[in-house]
C-alpha cells in the first residue's frame, strides 16, 4: 500500500444556500395563501444555523417563528431584533424570558394558569399523545384567549394515513369551543394533505431546509445544503487487503480508496458504513468499510481524476439530503440535525 500525498489542515465545507431557504419559504406561503407561514427554526435552524436561517426568512417576508427551547428563543431574539413573534414549543416558566417578548406555548391548562393574562400559543393533543392538552381536559377551554390554538399532525408525511382526517376533525371541535381564535395546523408536510389541514399560521421547519415534504413524490423544494470534505490520502490496495475499523470491507480487485476528512463526530452517521454514496463531478463514489470519528474512506478505482485536496461531495449533487438519509435508515431531519461543529460554514446568497 502506497500513500500517495498528505494534505493536512483542511476540514470539510458545509455550504448553506439562503436564497434557497428563502425560495423555499415562498414557495410554501404561495400555497398556504389563505393564512401565514411561519418558520420554524429550533435546533439551530435544523443544525444550519438559526439566526442566519431566519434573517434570510424575515427578509422574505415571514413574521413568525418557531423554536423549541428558551435559550433557542433570546438567541433568535437577539439576532432578529423586536418585531417578529418567536414562539417557544417546549414553553417556558412565566417571566423566564426576561422581557425578550418571546411567547411560550402552553401544553397543559396548568401552564395556561401560571401564565393567567399573558400571552401565550396553546397546544392541544389531537392525536399524537406527545405535549398538548387533551380531549378529556377540553372542557377546560372554554373563555381562553391565546393568540393561536395549535395542534400537531403525527402521520402527515403518509397521506392515506386515517389519524391525519381524525386529526382534522378533532382539531376543528376544539375550535369551535374556542370562537375566534386563530388556529395553527400543518408542519411540513401536513401543507401538502390539501383543503382541512390549512389554518392561520403554518409551521413548516424540514421543507424550508429542502428535505422532501412528499416522500415518495419529486421534492417540490429547492436543496438547501451542500457538504463536501477532503480527500486526505489515496493509497492503492491490493485485492485481499481489508480497509478500516473491524476490517469490514476486503478490496475485491486492486483498489484505490481516497480517505476523507468527515466522520460520524461530524455527523456522518456511522451507520452509513458499507452503505453510503458520495459524488464526485457528478459521478457516484461508494463508501467502504465502517465510518469512523474524524474519518471515511471511499473506493475511487473508478474515478482516475481525483487527486489528494480534491472535495467529494457527501451531500449535494446526486447524494441529496433524503438520500443520504435513507442509506443511513434514518430521516432527513436527523441527518441535518447532526451536521457537526468542525465544518467550515459557508452561507450564500443562492
Ligand atoms: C418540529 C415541529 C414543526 C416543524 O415540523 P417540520 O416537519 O420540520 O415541518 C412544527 N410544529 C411542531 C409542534 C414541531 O415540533
């Protein structure tokens, strides 16, 4: 085995296309025109990062938004400034914002009292037994005045799915206990089950960053994120020669493996092992053996022209986020959400 060159000192690009964020919100808002849109941004935008995240989205024109903790709240405060509404999932203690204006929503009739005259979102459980009040509390509504009863859908990404019609139909009795009050419905891809699952306020978040609303169908959205990582050496390996942790994959002809500077502490999971494809000028470069932390190595026998410094792409152009996702069994959600600390962050303006 011959190691060609070493490059050392370079880390991965995680390149964040804001215009297409903000394309994708638009594209969102044209088809929930009868009521707004919101943009959820909890987990740091997705692990894009929020505050540049919602910035691009307020330009565009969103006025409300969506994080899941407190902390999440005053940093997207801070970095928005006074005027949009920046809700609280998760809720918080009355008066734990300390004057940030956020606004908590309420997942129980006990928040609801100890938040008594502020304002507030209230959650209810229409069928997805997580945080909301339940049907059995609902006569307890009668005479709230929050600013949106909301409720979540748990099978909206599976449109034949029934609880998304018992959904809307226990969603719409509660309503009607709560006369004039705005409502909050679809997420993602609830916007996509059509007539009764629109509202006041939509609160899409995975759509907005180009994960597929539609599984299934074409991705209506445009792509938002782009990793590529370093090759750090291209070594040749002989037919018989294992590569990597636990020796789980055994070069099958004489090989070349580049190794890449992306591992699972980057968040490239390591259950892509053995599984995953990356590109590289738009052709298709397979993973082999297992991911390690800091490390991935892919056979590019096939791919003559890659030379040590060259980026593959592990996520982008013929390895879209969805892909990727379903090589490693998860989600997209989880794959974004991953997306590790030692990339160099690049945001453009699309
Ligand atoms: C995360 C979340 C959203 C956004 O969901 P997406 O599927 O990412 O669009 C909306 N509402 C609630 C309550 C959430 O927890």
């Amino acid at each position: 085995m011959t190691a060609v060159r070493a490059a050392a000192g370079i880390e991965g690009l995680l390149t964040v296309d804001l215009g297409a964020v903000a394309a994708n919100w638009r594209t969102l808002a044209a088809l929930h025109a009868g009521g707004a849109v919101a943009g959820v941004v909890k987990a740091d935008g997705y692990g894009l990062g929020a505050v540049p995240v919602a910035r691009a989205l307020a330009a565009a024109g969103c006025r409300h938004f969506f994080v899941a903790h407190l902390a999440e709240g005053l940093a997207l405060r801070a970095g928005l400034g006074e005027a949009p509404m920046v809700a609280v999932l998760n809720g918080f203690p009355p008066g734990a914002d300390a004057g940030a204006g956020l606004v908590p929503v309420w997942n129980s009739l006990e928040d609801v009292a100890a938040h008594a005259g502020a304002p507030g979102i209230l959650q209810l459980d229409t069928g997805m037994a997580r945080l909301g009040v339940p049907p059995e509390a609902w006569a307890g509504l009668a005479g709230l005045r929050p600013l949106y009863v909301m409720t979540h859908l748990a099978c909206a990404d599976q449109p034949a799915h029934p609880l998304n019609g018992q959904q809307a139909r226990r969603f719409a009795e509660a309503r009607a206990l709560l006369p004039g009050v705005a409502g909050s419905f679809a997420a993602s891809s609830g916007m996509f089950l059509g007539a009764g699952f629109e509202s006041d306020l939509a609160r899409p978040g995975a759509a907005l960053y180009g994960v597929n609303p539609t599984p299934g169908r074409p991705n209506p959205m445009r792509p938002v994120v782009t990793l590529t990582a370093p090759v750090l050496q291209i070594r040749d390996v002989p037919a018989g020669v294992s590569v990597g942790y636990a020796a789980s994959w055994v070069a099958a002809r004489a090989s070349r493996v580049a190794t890449v500077a992306a591992g699972y502490a980057d968040g490239y999971l390591r259950s892509l092992s053995g599984k995953a494809l990356a590109s590289f000028q738009g052709q298709p470069v397979p993973l082999v053996g297992r991911v390690s932390m800091d490390l991935s190595t892919f056979d590019v026998t096939d791919v003559p022209g890659l030379r040590v410094g060259d980026h593959l792409t592990l996520i982008g152009e013929g390895c879209d986020v969805d892909a990727v996702a379903a090589r490693a069994g998860t989600i997209g959600y989880e794959v974004l959400t991953s997306l590790g600390a030692r990339y160099q962050r690049r945001y453009v303006a699309g």
